[in-house]
C-alpha cells in the first residue's frame, strides 16, 4: 500500500523503523538531548502545513486511550485539515506537579517508553518536562518544542529541498477544554499563548459538554479542533489507579508491558507509588539481603 499524505502511522520513506528504547531512570539537564529518531525529517506533500502533535500530562499510568488520542488526530488531520503529522510526543509532567496519585517522573517516563516502543513508528516521549525542578506551565513546554523543533533544527524538509516551519499544537482531552474555560483556572496570558500561538486538538470525552466550554472560547476558537470519538472510550489513568489498588484487572485497558512493569515496582499498591526507580530498586536490594528467600 502507498504511503499516505499526511498519516505518519503509515511508513514513508526516510521513517524510521521501531527500535528498542532503553528503559532506564530519566536522567537530569546536564545529560538531555531532544529525541528526534522518529520525527519526520521530510514531507511528502509541500503544499500542506507540517504539524507536530504534542500531548501533555501526568500518564500515571500511560492507557491505550493516551496513545489512541494521537491516531484519532492523525486520522482528523487527514481527513480535515491541510496538515501533514510529522510527528507526536507523549511530555509527562515533573514531579513538581506533586498530583495525587502521582509516580515518579522516572516510572512515568520509563511506561511512557515501553508503551510506544513497540506499538508505534511515529509517537516518541520528551523527558524534558518531567526532568524539570520546578512545574512547569503548558506553554512553556510547548514553547520547548517550537525552540527544538524550529530553531535548532529549522523546520522540516520539503521534497524541493526547501525547508518549512512546523506548527506546534497541543494535543488533550475535552476536559482542558472545560478547565480553560473555567474563570480564574487559566491566565488570560497562558490562553492566549496556547489557544492564540499553538492552538489545540481536543478529543470528546463520554460526558464532557463542549459546547459550552467552546462558547466561552470563541476568541481562539479558530485555532481549536474538535475530533469525534467514533468508538466511545472514557478509560482514564484516575480508574486505573483504583482498580489496581482493589487488585483488579486492567488488562486490554493498558498496555501488557506497562501493566508488567507496575507490577515488578509495585506501582499504585498504596501511597508509595511516587517512590523512584533508584528507591524501589534499593528497597528491594535491602529486602533481598534481609530475607533472601522472599520473592518480589
């Protein structure tokens, strides 16, 4: 089958093959590099728009309906816009956001990688964000990407040799919408720096009236598109989180090796799920030598 116009999901040429991702802690400042190995370097189409999706959140954990955002606006994007995906990045939120619930910066990176590792040859996850001291706001992190992605790297190639500037966008669920049009939740300064500079791909969620949060966003409602959940899904990190303290299945709601790995660091078993890969892997060290014969 041909490649197609604009859908990353299937390959092009100049794609990158899945490779394997090193699972390992996060990391800090001094040691980061942009991960560009599966952005598109070439459009295929020069007459439309390159368009990086970026999706920003806590993943705690990473479901199938954060990596099913992404093919949904893909598909969108296809079929209703002038712009070609070059790209997608999953952006977890430092452990400054200091959410309930929250693991730490380093597991969340570490699933966020192994459930698109194997699955996808276009989605890819930025540590920056979640290596970050300090919280960091929405738009500075889209801010980040426009800085990597169109100055240091100046664009994306054109099949003419020519080079073009790729539009950021903010990829979320309805439920932004409704916090963004909430008074006093969002800075007018931070609207407009997201809604009016970046814009933003919302996906309707079971039991979110939209219409309402798109009316007291009519100023920027230009720059905010609207993608249909065709095959409703309302799964959520929150019920995750609950049904793996109950010790129930999430199975086929999460990815199997997101799903092993919570289970060999002992994830959302009670209130010390934010502990970091450094400290679980030291408690079970100091386990181990205690009583050699108990098993994890």
């Amino acid at each position: 089958m041909a490649p197609s116009q604009s859908n990353p999901t299937e390959q092009a040429p100049g794609d990158h093959a899945v490779e394997q991702m090193p699972n390992h802690p996060v990391g800090d400042l001094d040691n980061y590099t942009f991960p560009r190995s599966r952005l598109r370097q070439v459009m295929l189409d020069p007459s439309k728009t390159p368009l990086l999706l970026v999706a920003c959140g806590s993943f705690s954990p990473i479901t199938y309906l954060h990596l099913r955002m992404f093919e949904m606006a893909a598909d969108y994007a296809k079929y209703n816009t002038d712009f070609e995906v070059m790209g997608g990045y999953l952006s977890p939120v430092s452990d400054a956001y200091r959410k309930a619930g929250l693991a730490s910066a380093d597991h969340r990176v570490a699933m966020t990688r192994i459930a698109t590792e194997q699955s996808s040859r276009w989605l890819d996850v930025d540590p920056w964000e979640a290596i970050q001291k300090e919280y960091q706001p929405t738009a500075h992190v889209l801010d980040h990407f426009e800085h990597e992605i169109n100055v240091v790297q100046g664009g994306v190639a054109t099949r003419n040799g020519e080079r073009k500037a790729v539009r950021i966008v903010l990829l979320a669920g309805a439920d932004l919408i409704q916090t963004m049009s909430t008074p006093g939740v969002w800075s007018q300064e931070d609207l407009n720096h997201i809604l009016g500079k970046y814009g933003v791909f919302i996906v309707e969620r079971t039991g979110t009236d939209i219409d309402d949060a798109l009316a007291a966003l009519t100023p920027w409602r230009h720059n905010i598109w609207v993608i249909q959940q065709l095959i409703q899904n309302d799964v959520s990190s929150t019920k995750i989180r609950l049904f793996l303290k109950r010790e129930m299945s999430v199975r086929y709601l999460v990815p199997a090796p997101v799903i092993s790995y919570i289970e060999e660091h002992g994830l959302y078993e009670d209130d010390g799920a934010s502990s970091s890969i450094h400290e679980k892997d030291k408690e079970s060290k100091d386990k181990t030598e205690a009583e050699p014969s108990t098993s994890r």
